[in-house]
C-alpha cells in the first residue's frame, strides 16, 4: 500500500524486476489483505476487488494456491513456531516454493526453518 513503509533492501530488490524471476504472494494475503480492511485498519482509494484485480495483474507476479500439501505442511512446521494460522501458512508456502518470505514479523524473521529478507 506504502512503498515507504518497506525496508530499503525490499524496496530495492521489488524496484529491480532483473533482480527476480517472479514475486509470488501465497493464497492466504488476500484473505489477510481484506481482514484488515473489514477491521478497518488499513484503507484503499478503490473498490477492494478492483485494488486486488489490479495487485493479481501484476508483471512477474504469480498467486501460489493452497494445496493440501501446504495446508498440511503449515500444520506441521518445525517447532517452535507460534499458533498464527495465517502466518503458518505463509511459512509453508515459502517453504514448498523454496522462497525468500519478505516480512518485517519479527516471529517470522526469528524462526531458522525459512529464507526471509526485510
């Protein structure tokens, strides 16, 4: 929503397309997106389904499913890891896609068992 609220390191990485092959954005941040605009913390100048149409169209970008396999494997990631299912989830994905989880959560950066970059 805010490019300035990324790291510099994000920032520069997302700006350069040459730097990735392609961006990959797991099935459960959209569900995530629109819970915090129900709970009003977070707000668009748009319709939500016209903001998310447009994220989704992006170049080198590509939505990664929540298959059974990573449904089971985000109920049984290595331990320790907190009872967030939305962030479990994300950990799985990045894990069955083998890929970089870019997050300022600190639970998430602090846990060994995934590449994260912020």
């Amino acid at each position: 929503m805010n490019p300035a609220n990324l790291s510099d390191k994000v920032r520069q990485v997302i700006a350069d397309s040459e730097k990735y092959s392609e961006l990959l954005l797991s099935a459960i941040s959209p569900w995530e997106f629109c819970k915090l605009l129900e709970k009003k913390k977070l707000g668009i100048s748009c319709p939500p389904e016209e903001w998310l149409k447009q994220a989704l169209d992006m170049p080198k970008f590509r939505l990664v499913e929540l298959t059974p396999i990573i449904a089971y494997r985000s109920t049984s990631l290595p331990q320790p890891f907190h009872n967030d299912p939305g962030d479990q989830i994300l950990i799985a994905t990045a894990r069955e896609e083998n890929a970089t989880l870019l997050t300022k959560d600190g639970k998430i950066l602090q846990y060994s068992h995934v590449k994260t970059l912020w």
